[in-house]
C-alpha cells in the first residue's frame, strides 16, 4: 500500500489532491495526478464531538437543513469537518466510489480503492445511518447525485431485511 500520511516534506492534500466545483454537489475533491489503488490519500480531520453536541450542530443551515461534515467513530464520538477541517470534508459521496474510509485507533484516513485518474473527483459511499424509518421523504432528503448506473438514489446506507 502506497502511503501519502503527512510528513514535514509533503502534505498529501498539496500532492495529490484540489478542492473545486464539482458537478456532483457545491465543492468537491479532484486528483493533481495519477493515484494509485491502495493510496492513503487524507485524513479526515476537525473537532471531536459527542452526538449530543452533534445535535445541537444538526440543522443549522435553512437551506441545507440536512448537510453536515459529520464524520461517526466507532467510539461513539464524531468528527465535525465543519470545525476545524480539512480538504477531506468536501469528498462527495457516490453508490459507485472509488475511494474508502478507514478507522484506525480514532482516526479516519481516505484510501483508494483503485487506480484514480488525474482530475477525476474522489468520493466514497457515505453510507449514513439514521435512526428513522426509511420513508420516501428521508430518502429524498439525502438524495444521491452521483449519477452511477449503481445509483441508489440516496445516501443512506439501504437497511438489510430480516
């Protein structure tokens, strides 16, 4: 596995990374230059929060009632990118991605899942978890627009039945 961690001479999100208008949605992430399958590219970085404080931050925005750069550890706690973030938090979401969030020790690194081209935007499946029934209106409320054959129109991760 390639490595891009922080060192004191390179900063990944100088080397392999540039925020841009995405066609997807608002800002996204778009490659500098070739990236290999395997690559750790960024961490996802900003404050440390407890789901309560989460809450409080939820819904902040009228217009976008629903966006937030909220990242779930498995400690319970969350990363908010809106404070005190990186470049990671404009990755956009896609059914179809070509990159993966990894957890170590409380940290969140993004990694390639394959060969990514110069220029073409990054983005993994965010997968969100709500505690609501999955309705119509939930859905659209996180509506996808990745535009994938794989789409599955939302960004919720889709409930398994049982």
């Amino acid at each position: 596995m390639t490595s891009a961690r922080k060192t004191s001479s390179q900063n990944p999100s100088e080397s392999f990374i540039r925020v841009k208008h995405s066609k997807v949605h608002g800002q996204g992430v778009f490659a500098t230059r070739k990236i290999p399958a395997g690559t750790e590219i960024i961490e996802y970085q900003g404050k440390r929060i407890t789901e309560k404080q989460a809450d409080k931050r939820f819904g902040l925005d009228p217009d976008n009632p629903h966006h937030t750069f909220f990242f779930s550890l498995d400690s319970g706690k969350l990363i908010d990118g809106g404070d005190q973030g990186n470049d990671a938090r404009w990755i956009n979401h896609a059914c179809d991605p070509n990159c993966e969030a990894k957890e170590e020790k409380g940290r969140v690194f993004i990694h390639a899942l394959r060969d990514i081209l110069r220029g073409e935007e990054l983005c993994y499946d965010y997968g969100l978890i709500i505690d609501q029934r999955m309705t119509k209106k939930l859905k659209a409320d996180y509506q996808c627009r990745c535009g994938s054959p794989q789409c599955r129109g939302t960004m919720l991760a889709i409930k398994k039945r049982s």
